[in-house]
C-alpha cells in the first residue's frame, strides 16, 4: 500500500475518454469508501441521467462556474464553493460555458 499519489501517476490512471482522475482510493490505504479525485464538467445542460450513491460525496469547486443539482435542489457554484451530496441524493453539475468546464475536487466518505 503506498499512502499517496502523483499527479502524474492520476492522470496515467485514468479512464480512456474521461478528463477526471481519482487522486486517492483503496490503494492508497482509504478504507470503508473513502475515495476523492477530480471531474471535469464542461457540459451546458444537466445529463438526463445522473446518479446518487450509497455514501455522501462532497464537492470543492477548483475551476469554472455553473450550476448543481441535489435532488430538487439547483445551486450556482463558482471557485472556492463547497457543496455535499447527501447519501441517496441525486447529483449533477453543468456549467455556464462551454469553454470554460467546471473542475471539482470530489471525496466520498462513508455514512
């Protein structure tokens, strides 16, 4: 188990097609769902679908502006927000331009 990570190593790790990267998960040691990375977010709508997870899943806002969604919830986001996503909410994130995506640091904890 090796406690840390790269940037560098993040960024080779990831998904083909994705331009998020997690930064810390069960590799790193981080126990009962603890996990955190980075997404980017450069759409302008909200997705139809968009999901809700078992655990909470709190939000940093690094880049950008936009909009999130927590169930019936919208919120405008801009750098230096904060945000979580309960446990069973419904969540999504949609910026105000295109070209300019929101980045956000993400972490899940258990509950």
């Amino acid at each position: 188990m090796k406690p840390y990570t790269t940037l560098e190593e993040a960024l080779a790790s990831r998904k083909p097609g994705k331009k998020g990267y997690t930064l810390l998960d069960g590799e790193n040691g981080c126990t009962n769902g603890c996990r955190c990375g980075v997404s980017v977010y450069d759409n302008t709508e909200f997705p139809p679908d968009y999901g809700a997870h078992e655990d909470q899943e709190g939000f940093y806002v690094l880049e950008g502006e936009g909009t999130a969604r927590l169930g019936d919830l919208e919120i405008d986001i801009k750098p230096g927000d904060a945000f979580v996503a309960l446990a069973g909410v419904k969540h999504t994130i949609k910026c105000k331009m295109a070209d300019r995506p929101v980045k956000v640091l993400w972490f899940h904890s258990a509950v």
